[in-house]
C-alpha cells in the first residue's frame, strides 16, 4: 500500500520561504514520476513541479507560473521529495499535495501554506 505523507506547511509573511517535504512509503520515488500540486482558495489544483524519474533522468520541470521561485528535488537515500518555496506571496496561499505515479497515481494527504501578514 503507498502512502505519501507531507509536512512543512504553515504561516509565512509575504517574502519569506517554505520547504515542503514528502516521504513514501510502498513507493521508490526514483522509480517514478513524483511532484507538487497546489490548489488555491477556490481553484481547481494546478500543476507546481513535476520531478521526473532516475531513468528519465530529466530533473525537475516547473510550471511557468512557479517558475524562479519554487525548487522541486528529490533525496533517493531518505525517500523524500521536497518543495523549496522562495519569495513567497499572498497568492501562493493553497494547500499542496505531493503525488506519485507509475502505472497508477498516489497523493499526499495536503499540507496548508498560508502568506499573510
């Protein structure tokens, strides 16, 4: 059974940073395509990052939107994959899920970023 688990979310002030991270379980990360999601108040979820697998070998790929701000990576040792979130702003706010996939897809349970002042 695969389960994702995340943590690092909270409250931040606009300009600060947060790094998510998330640990499977039943899943090698490095053997599959992984990433972040986020969905905003009211929003359908969007694609942040997609971290592609070992064999792919192609890193991390961003949505525009979150592109120079956010860093996608993985840890193959502690079979994690985190978020890095830089000069965070008030529309940033969303809670934000991890996922997997190989021949299916798992989720994160969702961890809530909130910047505010």
């Amino acid at each position: 059974q695969v389960q994702l688990v995340e943590s690092g979310g909270g409250l931040v002030q606009p300009g600060g940073s947060l790094t998510l991270s998330c640990t499977a379980s039943g899943f090698t990360f490095q053997w599959g395509v992984s990433g972040w999601y986020r969905q905003a108040p009211g929003k359908e979820r969007e694609l942040v990052a997609t971290i592609s697998s070992h064999l792919q070998g192609r890193g991390a790929t961003y949505a525009d939107s979150f592109k120079g701000r956010f860093t996608a990576s993985r840890d193959n040792v502690k079979n994690t994959i985190y978020l890095q979130m830089n000069n965070l702003k008030p529309e940033d706010t969303g809670v934000y899920y991890c996922y997997a996939r190989d021949g299916g897809i798992y989720w994160g349970q969702g961890t809530q970023v909130t910047v505010s002042s």
